[in-house]
C-alpha cells in the first residue's frame, strides 16, 4: 500500500539503515478537498447542493450547524448578511 501511494506522489521515503522512513507529500487539507470532490461527483453528480442537502436532512441538524451553514454561504457569497432565526 506504502508504495502504490508512493507511485501516486503522496508519500516519500528515506532509508535508514534498513527501514524506510515514510512522510507525507500533501497535506490533510488538499486530501479532504479531493476525495469530497470524488464523493460529490460520484454519488451526486457533482452538484455540491445535492451533497449539502443530503448531509443535513440525513441528520438531525441543530439551529447552531444551520446558522454555521448560513453564515458560510454568505461568506462564499461575498455578502455577510444577518439571517433572523425563524
């Protein structure tokens, strides 16, 4: 497994004496990033809404995890516009 990362560039190692050294190449972030764009574009064709949607009817989302959600919309949105609790 080590070495078929290692193919993929996400991995390097060292040797000394005989072990190898293993580090990572990426960080945790990029990781992240990537495998959530696979997911998004393997289970719901890469529409990001779907995935959101999904996420918080498939749980029991608290007002807090919604104000969040709403507060990062209208971040990404370029406005930070006050959203009233209904």
């Amino acid at each position: 497994m080590l070495s078929r990362l290692e193919k993929k560039g996400t991995i390097a190692h060292r040797t000394e004496g005989r072990q190898f050294i293993y580090r990572a190449l990426v960080c945790e972030v990029d990781v992240r990033r990537s495998m959530l764009g696979r997911l998004t574009d393997y289970f719901f064709g890469g529409d990001v809404a779907a995935l959101v949607s999904h996420l918080v009817e498939g749980r029991d989302a608290l007002p807090d995890d919604v104000a969040r959600l709403q507060q990062l919309l209208a971040e990404r949105s370029g406005g930070a516009e006050e959203h009233d609790d209904v």
